[in-house]
C-alpha cells in the first residue's frame, strides 16, 4: 500500500515538473480536485445559510428584493444559501446628525477637533414676527438611534439628507418666534421647540428613527452684525447701571424722607395735644376763677392786681413817688435804656 501511494506521489511530482505522472497520478489527481470543488461549494453553502446576529444588532433577510425576515435575537440563524441576502443593522448605536457644520476631521489626544462651517444651513432668521429680525449662525447636533431596521433599510431614500432637510425646516421654524438675545442665551428653550417637531416629522416619513436628544453647540452673531450687537449691550448696560444708581438712591432717600415726615408728623400731633391741654387747663382756671369772682369780686380783683404790681416790679427797675396826695402814685422808670431815651428826647 505504501509502495502504491508513493508511486502516486511520485507520478504527481513528475506530472507538476513536466515528465510521466503514470496512470495511478492521474486519477489520484482527479479525486484530489473534485475534493477540493466539493469542499469548496459545501464552504460556501455553510457560509451562506448561518449567520450570527451579535448583540444589540438586528438582521433584515431579503429574498428576491423582499423582506422575509427581521432577526432581532442575538446568535447563529439559518437562511436559504445564494437567494437570501442578509443585511445588518446596529440598533444600539447612537448615532450623529451635524447641523449648520461639518467634522472634517475627529480629534484626539494629540490633536483638535477641525470643524467646517456650512452656512447655507447654519444662517438662520430670528425674531421674524417682530420689526427686528436678525441673521444668527447656529450650529445643531442631533443624536439618535435606529429603531426599525426595515424602515430605516427600505422606507426613505437618501435617509440622512432627508434627515438634514426635515432637520433645517424644524430649526427655521422654532428660531424666528424667538428675539435675538433668547437665540443667543436661551439655547435649551430653542432645542426643546425642535425636538418634538422632528421627531413628528421622522414618524410621518416611517423613517424608523428615535431621535434622543438636540442640542445647539453655538450660536452666534455674523461678523458684521456682531460690532452693531456689542455697542447695543454696552448701552443696555450703561442704562441698567444708570436705572440700578437711580433705584438705590431711592431706596436711600424714600425711606429717609419717610423716616422725616413722621417725625415731623409726630412731633405736629404732641405739640397739639401739649396745646390743647394747655388750652383745657386754661378753660378749666379761668372757669374756676369766673365762678371765685361771680362769689368774692373784690377779693378777686385785689389779688390780680397785686400779683400784676408784683410782676411788673420784678422785671422793671421803677421808683414810685409816694409824696403825692391821693390815690395817683408816679412811677419813674429807672432801665438805663429808658432813661437814654427820655434825655435823648
């Protein structure tokens, strides 16, 4: 038997090398091939009925151009060699929709991000209802996830530029009912108006898309509106501190002069009831001595007129000549101040 293999092997090497492979070589050389075709096409046949399915990854199996199956569990499955193809879509995968800009080129530890501006899509109007509608550059990226495979494969022609198109009409709508300074501040309100709206708009199209978050990277002024922009901030600012001085002056001064008028108000209110006491007492003595007169008159009037000598005496310097007859008394005023003016006269 070895002696015959080698013969064989022998014959192959002189049939490769030119010479006489014998008849045993021959047929030898026959089966080797027809091994090797028939491993081949049982390969293949293997190769294109299992496929696997990894997780977080579904497969679209089409037949003829037709859908026949979606494989959403993870692992090895069968299909019809040569007329199933199979397609495979990751529906974990968030992926990336740029708005307004382009990457050129992914940064990494060694390198910045580059990024290219696209200003057909990035110019936007806002402030279209009032008088003051401005131009602003934008700059949107859209994360999302494929959530339907078949929708996503065969649904939409041109998935992403549709995407871009839907994506552009939501952003022009939601900027031009904000102002200038809520486009530029307020980037949250903004992205929370485009979100549902193309979210709405992918549904309509079946596009099997689920859209998990927006979010403006930037927004800014053109160059040219941008100076114009900065002198009206600077004015606002200068009026707002000149406003701020204003109310803090009056915060100082209201209370200040509210702090006075009571005073003075208080100060009004004692001093009238001082007076009115005053006026009561008054009354009340003059009553009392009314009804002493009405009883005793002459006592009465005795008494007033010897308290009124004794006042006048004390704040006047007075001689009285008693060398007089009768009632009459002289009195000589003896203040040096009237006595200057007697001798002056």
């Amino acid at each position: 038997m070895s002696n015959k293999l080698e013969g064989i092997l022998q014959g192959l090497g002189n049939a490769l090398k030119g010479g006489n492979a014998g008849p045993g070589a021959g047929k030898a050389f026959k089966k080797i091939a027809m091994i090797v075709v028939f491993g081949w096409i049982g390969i293949n046949i293997l190769l294109g009925t299992v496929y696997k399915i990894d997780i977080g990854w579904n497969g679209v199996v089409t037949r003829f151009g037709e859908v026949v199956k979606i494989e959403t569990k993870d692992g090895l499955h069968v299909k019809f060699p040569f007329i199933d193809k199979l397609q495979k879509v990751n529906v974990q995968q968030i992926r990336k929709l740029e708005y307004g800009y382009r990457t050129i080129r992914e940064g990494n530890e060694g390198r910045d991000p580059e990024y290219q501006d696209v200003l057909d899509e990035a110019m936007v109007i806002v402030d279209a209802k009032g008088n003051n509608s401005s131009v602003v550059m934008t700059n949107i990226v859209v994360r999302y996830r494929i959530i339907d495979p078949y929708k996503y494969l065969y649904k939409v022609d041109d998935l992403e530029g549709t995407m871009l198109l839907a994506l552009e009409d939501c952003v022009r709508n939601a900027t031009q009912i904000f102002t200038l300074n809520e486009a530029l501040t307020n980037k949250s309100v903004i992205d929370s108006e485009i979100f549902p709206e193309f979210q709405k708009l992918l549904n309509q199209y079946d596009a099997g898309i689920q859209v998990v978050e927006v979010k403006t990277q930037n927004t800014e002024l053109l160059p040219e509106v941008d100076q114009a922009y900065q002198q009206v901030e600077e004015a606002n600012q200068f009026k707002n501190s000149k406003i701020q001085e204003a109310m803090k002056m009056k915060n100082m001064l209201v209370p200040q002069a509210e702090a006075e008028a009571k005073k003075l108000t208080e100060g009004a209110r004692g001093d009238a009831a001082i007076t009115v006491a005053n006026a009561k007492a008054s009354v009340a003595q003059y009553n009392s001595l009314y009804e002493e007169y009405i009883k005793n008159p002459d006592v009465v009037r005795e008494k007033y007129y010897v308290e009124a000598m004794k006042e006048f005496f004390k704040n006047n310097k007075v001689v009285v000549d008693l060398s007089a007859k009768g009632d009459i008394y002289k009195f000589y005023n003896m203040d040096q101040n009237a006595v200057k003016h007697q001798i002056a006269q």
